[in-house]
C-alpha cells in the first residue's frame, strides 16, 4: 500500500543566480547554480517521500539525459518509478529560472509532448495501491478521468490549484472539486478559482462543491486551513530565504503526508509549514528537504509541542 501516488509532471530547473530578476526586454548577467531535477508532481513525491510516506510515480518524461535524470532522482529518494513513462523521441521538458538574492525569481517554462502522462497511460489499479492520488487540479484532460477512476477505487484526492483555472469550463471546475477529498489553493489560484479576492468566502465556495478540506497557502502570511466545521491558520516562521522553488509542493506534500497518518488537521498544518521553512534556507527544489524530526526539531525550537513526546 503507498501512501501517495502523484501523477502528472517531472521536469529539469536550470537555476541561474542574479543581481535582479530582469524587467522587460532588460539583459542581465547570471551565475550557472546547477540542474536540479523538478517538476510540481516530483517535487512533491520527493518531499512525501523525505518526510516518510511510501509514494509512486506516474509522470512522463522523453528518452534523453534530462528525463534519466529526473526519473534517477525520484528512484534514489525511494520513489516507485515502475509506472512512471519514458517517450521515445520527446524532450523532457524543463524551466529556466533567474534567482535573485532575496529567494525571489522568475521562471520560464519550456513545455514539451512529455510534460505529463495521457489518461490512457495511467494504470489506475496502480492507483487503487495508494491512499491518496495527487495531481495538478488546473489540467482537466488528466484530472477528470484519473480522478473519477481513483474517487471510484475508494482513493483519496489531493489537487494542487494553480493560477491557471481559468482556461477551464465552469462544468470542468466544477466536476473537479467534486472529486477531490483536499485542495490546495494558493491566494492567486484561489481568486482565479472562484473570481474574487474574499479568502475566506472562496474557501467556503470551494468546500461547498465537494472537498472536505481546503488549506489556502499564502507565502510568507503562512496558510489557513477550511473544513465544514472549522477554520484556522498558521503562520510562516521566518527564516532566512534562498530559495523559494518547490515550497509550495513541499508544503503540499507534508500536510497529506500527515494526513496520511491519520495526523489531526492542525498538527499537519505545524509540520507543514515547518518542512517548508527548511527548504526554502537552501536553493534547489529538492535540496533541503526535512523529515519529520527534522521539522519537530524547528517547531520545538519556536515553542510548538504536540505532546509530551514531541
């Protein structure tokens, strides 16, 4: 049984270093960092995984050096890659992506055929092995009928909600949260989700279509988790920040990873937040990622306990 299955991308982060994040039509100069395996989907994988959660790869890449080297990395963190699809004759896809010294940055994105799987690719017995299923809610073409299968199997729903959704139907967002048992919105994706900037009336819109649970992030304000009969939020911590790429996805990640383990909401909220504050003090997506001890060892140090044992 895994915990987690995520299906969709797995991509190459080119990471350039550089005075500022260049305006338009602007040159700057950049420092090379590194190639760092990424993709939202695997980025994921690979904070679930860290953290502990048995996790499977359902994503896509082409049959070249970016794709062996994205798919090696979630096979070395302890990711199932067996399901995971290799097209012959396709790039992988890849971003690159300018980095200033405060974190922030500006992406990039070179899509290419590989950049997630085709419903028709999905072995959705593999499925019916995890508890939860994951996958970006803002591509209908591969939610729906993985998502309808997976809600039919007794799996679990997670979706990320990108800022994106707006390119979807009203029957398609619709259908979406339907099947979905968690949402992770963040503030932008939320108002491009529901038309307005009212956070909390957008959350109680999403909750009202279907999902049990929708935990809006919010950056550095930190996140502010909605169910039915509760809403409550955490802070960010502050620490010092080089890299912001995948703290979204590490955030995600944990919070299901805990929830996997049948955690109360709040206590997966904490560990969130904190396994995302560790990653975003190192620069690569999958750098610094944290265990649970790892993330208890900051919350102990901010003066958050649990329990006696913790």
């Amino acid at each position: 049984m895994f915990d987690i299955i995520g299906v969709g991308d797995a991509d190459i982060d080119i990471m350039l270093k550089v005075d500022h994040i260049p305006g338009h039509d602007e040159k700057v100069l950049g420092q090379m960092l590194g190639k760092f395996p990424g993709g939202m989907v695997a980025n994921y994988l690979s904070a679930a995984a860290a953290f502990g959660a048995k996790c499977g790869a359902v994503v896509s890449v082409g049959e070249d050096d970016f794709g062996r080297l994205t798919l090696g990395d979630l096979e070395k963190r302890g990711v199932d890659i067996s399901h995971s699809i290799v097209r012959p004759g396709e790039d992988t896809y890849f971003t690159v992506t300018n980095l200033d010294a405060s974190g922030e940055k500006s992406m990039s994105i070179c899509q290419t055929a590989a950049i997630s799987p085709y419903p028709e690719e999905v072995d959705f017995d593999y499925l019916a092995e995890a508890k939860y299923v994951h996958m970006i809610g803002t591509y209908p073409h591969l939610v729906l009928p993985v998502g309808r299968e997976a809600k039919k199997r007794g799996v679990r729903v997670s979706l990320d909600f990108e800022p994106e959704s707006d390119r979807m139907t009203p029957e398609q967002k619709a259908e979406t949260l339907s099947l979905a048992y968690i949402v992770f919105p963040n503030e932008e994706g939320l108002a491009c989700y529901v038309g307005h900037r009212d956070l909390e009336r957008g959350a109680r819109e999403m909750l009202a279509q279907g999902p049990e649970i929708v935990v809006v992030t919010r950056g550095a304000a930190g996140c502010e988790v909605f169910t039915k009969e509760a809403h409550f939020a955490v802070p960010a911590f502050q620490v010092p920040v080089r890299d912001t790429t995948g703290a979204g996805d590490t955030f995600n990640a944990v919070f299901v990873s805990c929830l996997a383990r049948e955690y109360p909401l709040e206590r997966c909220a904490w560990l969130a937040t904190a396994a995302a504050a560790i990653q975003i003090q190192q620069v690569g997506s999958r750098t610094g990622l944290a265990d649970e001890a790892a993330a208890k060892r900051l919350l102990r140090a901010q003066g958050i306990r649990f329990s006696d044992q913790d």
